[in-house]
C-alpha cells in the first residue's frame, strides 16, 4: 500500500511544482498587459483632451464664422441698397440734367425776346435820330384840333406804355430765368454732392464685405485644420481602443478566463427600440454640416429625441465618450473583429461605461443630435477589422 501512495504523492508534488511556475508567469503577464492598460489609458486620455481642444476650437471657429456670415450678409444688403440709392440718384442727376437743358432753352428764348424788343426800341430811337427828335409837348402842340389834340395824348400813352410794357418783360424775362438757372444749378450740385457720398459708402461697405469674405477664408482654413486635428485624435482614440480590447482578451487567456462573448456570426439585434427610417444610407454624399464630399460610413436612423439605442450584439464597451462629428459616441467589441459604432447620442443619454460588458438588445444610450447634425437620429456603423461595412445586410 506504501509503495501505491508513495509514487502518487511523487507525482503531485511535481505537478505543484510545475504548477507554481505557470501561475506565477500568468501573474507576471497579467501584470504587464495592466502595466500596458494603465500606459494606454493614459495616451487614451491624453489624445481625448486634445481632441476636446480641437473641438472647442472648432465650435468657437465655427460662431465666429457664422457671426461673419451674418455680418458680410447685413453688409451686402447694405450695399444693395447703396447701389439702389445710386441708381435713383442717378436718375435725379438726368432729370436735373434735363431741366436743366429745358431752362437753357427758356434763357434762349428769353434772351432772343429781350433783343427782339431791343430791337424795337433801337428802331424808334433810330428813326426818331433821322427824322429829328421830336419832344412829345412838340406832338401834342402841333394838333390841328381839340380832338386831334385828344387822339394824340392817347397815342403818346399807348406808346409809352408799351415801352414800359416792354423794358418790364425783359427786366422779368432775365429775372425769372437766371434765378431759375441758379436753382437748377444748385439742385444739381446738392444731388451730384449725394452721389458722391453714397459712392462712397458703397466703395466703403464693398472693402467691408471683401474683409469679411478673406475673415471667413481664413475661418474655413482654421476649421479645416482644427477637423484634422480632431479627425487624427478620434483615429488615435479608436486604435488606442483596439489595443485596450486585444490586450484584454491576452489577460483573459493568461488567466484562463473565458470570454463573456465571441461573435460568431449571423444577424444582428436592431439598434432602437422601435422601427425607424434611413434618413441617409452608406454612400459617399455631401455633408450637410461641412458641405463638403465625403464617405458615409453608416447609415442614420430617424427618431425622436430619447429613443431608446440598444447593443446590437453582446460585447464590451471599449469607448463612451465624445468624437468629433459624431458628438456623444458609443463603441462596442463584439470579438472577432466586429465593432458596432453608434453616434449623435443626447447629452446625458449615454449609459454605459468603458468597461462594461452589455448584451444584445440592452439599452445603452438615447437617440440625440449631437456632433455634425442637422435633426435627431442614430448614425449606426458596423466595422469589420475597423472598416466601415454597410449596415443593412447585418440587420436584414
């Protein structure tokens, strides 16, 4: 009976000596992959400050730019209305112009009657030089009558009257039209004087509106680079991520612990809880927030603000945080190279943590419009390998 127990016990005892030394390399290894966790964590945190910089700068670039907007827009009105004020301006100066031109006319006429009665009086002077002159005490004593005395006081008052007639005509005449030549002329000077202003303003407002368009040049470039910046933290993020996941599941295999998931294949669960349109597919189109061509790589589901997201398949959370234009995201590892990526979550709408392990159908997060969005909805992904693949045969 010794001699059984004793190659037994033998037997044991080397089995716990070669176990002792498997247990103390996985503590080993598991206390590296922390090691290694802990140091991601890290760079994790630190790439997702530089991307919530980015972001607000972006935001801030982004009021700055719209107020610009706004302001080259109230410019160009003005500008527009400047240019109708010119226009109208421009026909005040042709109709002055034109009445002008008329009262030139009218001192024409005017001075061609003047001379005619000029003329006139020049001729009587005239004859009465070569006939001898004759004072009117001459006429009147020369009448060869009482009546013919009568008749020739009527005919010296007819004709004195029509020399005062005519020097009152001519005084009138040049009074009327000179004051009138003066007003037009000064009229024309006061509308040629408003259309130098309003030229002016124009001039000023146009500069103006050149500044704001160079201002909103640079805002865009600034944008631009601030978005890269962002877009190259979200991807430093994502990678950060992976590496998390991978190194997870070496701690589970050094620690003989089994994964609570693996997929292996099939459908998957529908992300909301209830049925909802495809507002835009897995294309390339034109972002309606940037306007600019790009790729879409999921597909948006329309739904009201709160609409409960759910996991699509078991997995881990492997990041729940803000992204870039996707606003609140949450991703999930389903293992094997799946991922599920679900963006424009509400503000405090997202209920799961990095961490945590959810299953298929779980509520995770409410359907919201944060980030690049024009309305509520879902921005579902599905990456393989990290690579965006068309949602709907997964969910068909």
């Amino acid at each position: 009976m010794k001699k059984k127990i004793l190659p037994l016990v033998l037997t044991l005892g080397i089995a716990a000596s070669l176990a002792v030394p498997y247990a103390g390399y996985a503590a080993s290894t598991t206390d590296k992959i922390d090691q290694q966790l802990t140091q991601l964590k890290k760079q994790k945190a630190q790439a997702q400050q530089k991307a919530n910089d980015a972001q607000n700068q972006i935001t801030k670039v982004q009021s700055e730019k719209d107020q610009t907007t706004k302001d080259m827009k109230t410019l160009l009105d003005q500008v527009n209305e400047a240019s109708k004020k010119l226009a109208n301006l421009n026909e005040q100066i042709d109709q002055v112009s034109g009445t002008l031109e008329d009262n030139a006319k009218q001192l024409d006429e005017a001075v061609a009657r003047v001379e005619s009665r000029d003329q006139m009086l020049k001729s009587r002077v005239r004859l009465m030089y070569m006939n001898g002159f004759v004072s009117y005490m001459d006429v009147l004593l020369s009448a060869t009558s009482f009546s013919d005395f009568l008749n020739r006081i009527e005919a010296l008052k007819a004709i004195v009257n029509q020399d005062k007639v005519v020097l009152e005509s001519n005084k009138k005449d040049k009074e009327t039209v000179a004051q009138k030549k003066v007003e037009t002329e000064q009229q024309l000077e006061k509308v040629k004087t408003l259309y130098t202003d309003a030229d002016a303003l124009r001039d000023d407002l146009q500069a103006k509106e050149k500044a704001k368009e160079v201002k909103i040049a640079s805002l865009t470039k600034q944008e631009k680079v601030l978005e890269d910046i962002s877009e190259e933290s979200d991807k430093q993020i994502t990678q950060i991520a992976k590496q998390e996941a991978d190194l997870q599941e070496k701690k589970r295999a050094a620690s003989n612990t089994k994964s609570p998931f693996t997929y292996a294949g099939g459908k998957l669960g529908y992300p909301l809880a209830v049925q909802a349109p495809i507002t835009s597919d897995f294309t390339n189109r034109i972002n309606p927030i940037t306007g600019r061509a790009e790729s879409h790589k999921g597909i948006d589901l329309g739904a009201p603000k709160g609409t409960e997201i759910r996991a699509a398949e078991n997995g881990s959370v492997i990041y729940a945080s803000w992204m870039n234009g996707y606003g609140n995201c949450i991703i999930v590892n389903h293992g094997n190279g799946l991922w599920t990526v679900y963006g424009h979550i509400m503000n405090d709408g997202t209920y799961v943590k990095v961490g945590d392990v959810v299953k298929r159908g779980q509520k995770i997060a409410g359907v919201g419009s944060t980030g690049q969005s024009t309305g509520n909805h879902l921005h579902f992904e599905v990456r393989v390998n990290e690579v965006p693949t068309d949602p709907k045969p997964f969910l068909r």
